[in-house]
C-alpha cells in the first residue's frame, strides 16, 4: 500500500488556491446565556445544492458554559514541511477549545461532513496540570503537533501567572506541554501564527481573563491597559527574539495575518482602537537586515453619531468607532479584508504594496447606528465580525457575534446568529450574495468559519508559488 498525503494538502498557496471549492463550511455556535450547550453547524456552501446556506448538519456537546470562540484543524499543508512532514496524517479532525471553560473536543469529520460527530473531550483539568495555562483559544496545525494559544494562566481568574501556547498530539490529542523556552516579556496573549521556512512566529494581545470575560472595561481600556505588543519568536528554539510597542493607545492589538508565500516576510496585525481619537488601524510588519519593523499602514475613521443612538459604554464618545475586530489575507497575499463591527462595514484592501494597503472594496450590513439590513430585507444584527475566505478567493464569507459579553454591552437589543457570504471581483470589490442568509436556532449565536478543505485562516505553506 503507497501512503500518500491527504489530498487537501498543497504545497504552495498557488496549488491550493486552483483546488476544487469548499462545499461545506463549519461555524461554532454559541449559547450567550449559557443556558444550552455550544455546537458546531455544518452549512451548506454549494451554490447549486438545494440546501444551498441551510445549517445540514448540528453537532450538538455534552456540557453546558464552554462559549465557543476559535478552532481549527488537527492538521493542514504544514504537514508537508520537508523538515518533519507527517504525509500519512488527515485533514480530519477539528479542535474546538472552549474559551470559557478551558474544555476541548475534538470533532470527526469523516467520512462526511454531514456525519462530524465526537471523537475526544479533553476536560480542563489535563489543561491545567500539563500546562499552567488556561481559557484555550487559537488552533493552528503545526508540522510536528497542533499547536493552541491561550489567554489565561493559572489560578481561578487565569493571572497567577501569564498565558502562552501549548502543544497537542495530532493523532492522540494528548496535551504534551507548554511550548515557550524563553518568553522574554510577553505577558498577554491573543493570536500568534508563523512562517514556517523562515522559523518565526508572530504573537499577539488582547488582555487578561478579567479584562475580558465580563465585558470590556472601560477603565481599563481609557488607561490603555490593554494589550498593545507584537512578539516575535525564534520557532525552532522557542524563544522571544524581539518584542515591538506599536503604542500604549493603540488598545488590543488582535489576528496576525502573515504572507502566506513564504518567501515574503511580511504581515499584517490588526488593532482595535486608538484610544486618542477611536480610529481603528491596520499594522504591517516585515523583517529587515534580521530585525523585525513595523508600521501602522491603514486608519480607520469613527463616524460620528447622537448619544441617543448609542449604547452607554459610547455615550461619552458621540461616535461609533470601527472596532475593527477580524482581518483575513487572500491566499495570493492580494487582498486583506478588515471587520468593522462597531461601524458595520467589511473593507477590502488592495495590499499588492503591504506597506500601502489601497481600499477598494466595501460592503456595509448591520452597525451599531447604521443597521443595515441584508441584500434579502432581513435585519442583521452586530456588524461583520469572523472572516473567512475561500481558497480561489472569490467568496468571503462572515458572522456577526464577537464575545458574549461584548456582545450585549455594545449591541444591547441582541445578537441573533448571522452568516453571510460576499462574492469577489477579479480586481477588487465585494457583493453581498443576496441567496445566502444562514437562519440559526434561536438564542444561539455564530462565530469562527472554517471550510472544508482548508481556508485563508488554516493553512501554513513550506513552499514558494511559482
């Protein structure tokens, strides 16, 4: 028998990008209140399939309180690495942390994703003891393992010491261990990702367990005590090379989005807001002469609005700021699209030039003041938030809910879970899909995508496109 890769896997992102197209694609689904148990929905993507943007499949948990946020595959195209590649592994499994419970399932996907049902839960308790970590929150599929940040350390509010990134088996879902040697002064933790062939990893901040997990906290964040810090990695040696400030009043500094050609060493980070005037920002870093820069390449405006269309945590503001939430990366490294929950906008930039991103592209749906209602005359609540895109680039697909309790601060009337798909043009531009609207179960909500096959957000390349 000749063991060969899983088809899914590509070596370049060119490959990937001329692979069939996802007909499926997962999103998490949430219970706010906590009163029912989180599940994972399979959708139909499939433009001429009768269920076209129906939920066709529901993987409901066991447990109650684990509030879904992030996952990812137990393994992708980084297992092609020529360094310590695992050819016989699959694109099989999905790992879902629960952020709020430190609890994680692993899900079976095969033999289709209409039939994705448990394979493991990893109760908090082996989180705890392998690691000192806590409240589990980006996957990402590595060569040798899957590797998963997280925002808490140890002790009942996760500050007793501070959080990193451990490491799981990718056939047995063992937790091994941390993953840091040397952490240098990273304290705070949000997303991190890599290249691979260069042997960096970036990393970024959010804030600690109590800054987060019953709301923002308006003190906190007007004394900029938020995380504002990008760390870069020596990933074979495990340790803090080089640690950038982009600024106390750049607050929350959230998904890193490098090049995904690794022979560009270039990113893209993404900043909520600036505390001086509530401009949202996007941030490019490269790599020069072996030290790291970066600069902010992008601003966002507010829109001005009156108190009474606001929510009070705005009131004193008299103006929505973009909250630019989630930013995602064309797999040809053209095209980096940035959430705007606050403003309810989704921006394309034309980022051929990465250190000078050209907007060319923008579909507005919902908002805290503008509201704006799906192509259909549905209303869509929140405002663009979870970014996926397809593999071809021509589908973006988004939900709408943040965190619960972010959600109901700056949207208090609710959240109903929404999906939504935009189709791309060959040079630039976004139009909402007026037949794709995903009706969700009531009091649910969604977050994080993945598609089938691999997305923009999953995939880690050891080679050059050609």
């Amino acid at each position: 028998m000749t063991i060969r890769p899983d088809p899914t896997f590509h070596a370049t992102p060119k490959l990937a990008m001329e692979a069939p197209p996802e007909r499926y694609a997962y999103v998490l689904m949430l219970s706010p209140d906590l009163s029912r148990p989180d599940c994972l929905g399979v959708v139909d993507v499939d433009s001429n399939s009768s269920s076209y943007g129906k939920i066709v499949h529901t993987v409901m948990m066991p447990n109650k309180g684990d509030e879904f946020h992030h996952f990812g595959w137990n393994a992708c195209s980084s297992a092609l690495s020529p360094m310590s590649g695992h050819a016989f592994l699959e694109r099989r499994y999905l790992i879902i942390p629960g952020l709020r419970s430190s609890r994680i399932y692993v899900i079976d996907t095969k033999p289709d994703p209409t039939q994705a049902k448990i394979h493991k839960i990893i109760e908090p308790e082996e989180v705890f003891h392998k690691t000192g970590y806590s409240r589990p929150h980006t996957v990402h599929c590595g060569p040798e393992g899957i590797y998963v940040s997280t925002l808490g350390g140890g002790g009942p509010d996760g500050t007793d010491s501070p959080p990193g990134i451990f490491i799981m088996d990718c056939e047995t879902f063992d937790v091994l261990g941390r993953w840091e040697i040397d952490r240098g002064p990273q304290d705070k933790h949000y997303d991190f990702w890599w290249n691979l062939p260069r042997d960096y990893m970036v990393t970024s901040e959010w804030g600690l367990p109590p800054q987060f997990e019953n709301g923002l906290v308006p003190d906190d964040l007007l004394g900029n005590k938020y995380g504002h810090r990008l760390h870069f990695w020596d990933l074979r040696a495990r340790r803090n090379v080089q640690t950038i400030d982009l600024g106390a009043n750049h607050q929350m500094a959230l998904e890193v989005r490098p090049a995904h050609d690794p022979i560009k060493e270039y990113g893209f980070v993404g900043v909520v807001v600036d505390t001086t005037n509530l401009e949202g920002s996007i941030w490019t870093w490269w790599r020069e002469g072996g030290t790291f820069r970066c600069e902010k390449t992008a601003v966002i405006a507010p829109e001005p609005a009156d108190k009474d269309q606001l929510p009070p945590l705005l009131q004193a503001f008299a103006a929505v700021p973009p909250l630019v939430t989630d930013i995602d990366l064309s797999l040809d490294d053209r095209f980096l699209y940035v959430s705007c929950w606050g403003t309810g906008e989704m921006r394309q930039y034309d980022v051929s030039d990465p250190r000078a991103p050209k907007l060319v592209g923008s579909a507005h749906i919902g908002g805290i003041v503008r509201r704006t209602p799906h192509p259909n005359g549905d209303a869509f609540a929140g405002g663009p938030q979870m970014i996926e895109i397809s593999r071809d680039g021509k589908r973006v697909y988004w939900t709408n809910s943040l965190y619960s309790t972010w959600d109901d601060q700056f949207f208090p009337e609710g959240v109903p879970g929404a999906m939504v798909k935009a189709d791309v043009g060959t040079d630039g531009g976004v139009t909402l899909d007026k037949e794709f609207w995903v009706e969700f179960p009531d009091g649910y909500r969604s977050h994080q995508i993945r598609l089938e096959g691999g997305d923009c957000s999953t995939d880690s390349f050891c080679y050059p496109s050609v």
